[in-house]
C-alpha cells in the first residue's frame, strides 16, 4: 500500500516523501492525537479494552477463557513504553525526539 499512498501525496502536494518520513508524519500524528486526549484529561486509566471484549469467549479453541486483567495491564503498559508515553501521555522527551519542541510541557502529569 505504501507505493499508493506515495503517489497519493506526490499528486495532492507535489512532494516526494520516502517511507521513514512518511512513518515520522505517522508517528508525530498518533502522538499529536494522545496528546490532544491528555489536554482533555484522558490518562493511561482510561485506555483498555471494552467490556465485551474482556468476556470469555464462547467457543473455540480459547472457550470458556477472557485475558486476564494484569495480563491486559502488562500488555498496555508494554505499548506505553514502546510509545515513549507515560500515564499522561507523550512525554517531553518524546516530543523533542519527534521535533514536537512546540508541545513540550503541554500535559499536565500528577506530580505537577
């Protein structure tokens, strides 16, 4: 799909962007959008799955079973960690690392 997605741009902007600047546009977007939900207020506690997603299935090879919360929990702090998030959002450092400098100090943590 990338080489669409090239063109795609290539014919709306007239720039050529390869795939590690097309991955940073990306990145800096998720990040963008993390940090928009902790200016509202949203912390890592409101991310996890919905409820229905967390139910024992009822069939197959998995029946009966449901992730295990602290497994969920595990897996969601992994993926903060991956992120360079803590549980407020994108930290500075990761701002700065994505040449985010305008947005540093935007989120407000818990021990501020």
């Amino acid at each position: 799909p990338y080489p669409h997605f090239r063109e795609a741009l290539y014919a709306a902007t007239g720039l050529e962007i390869g795939v590690p600047e097309m991955l940073l546009i990306g990145e800096r977007n998720f990040n963008m959008l993390k940090l928009a939900a902790a200016r509202q207020g949203y912390t890592r506690t409101d991310d996890g799955l919905p409820a229905r997603l967390r139910e024992p299935l009822p069939r197959g090879n998995s029946a009966h079973e449901a992730i295990p919360e602290n497994v969920l929990q595990a897996a969601i702090d992994e993926y903060y960690k991956l992120r360079g998030w803590d549980d407020y959002g994108p930290t500075d450092e990761k701002l700065a690392q994505l040449g985010m400098r305008d947005f540093i100090g935007l989120v407000e943590r818990g021990d501020q």
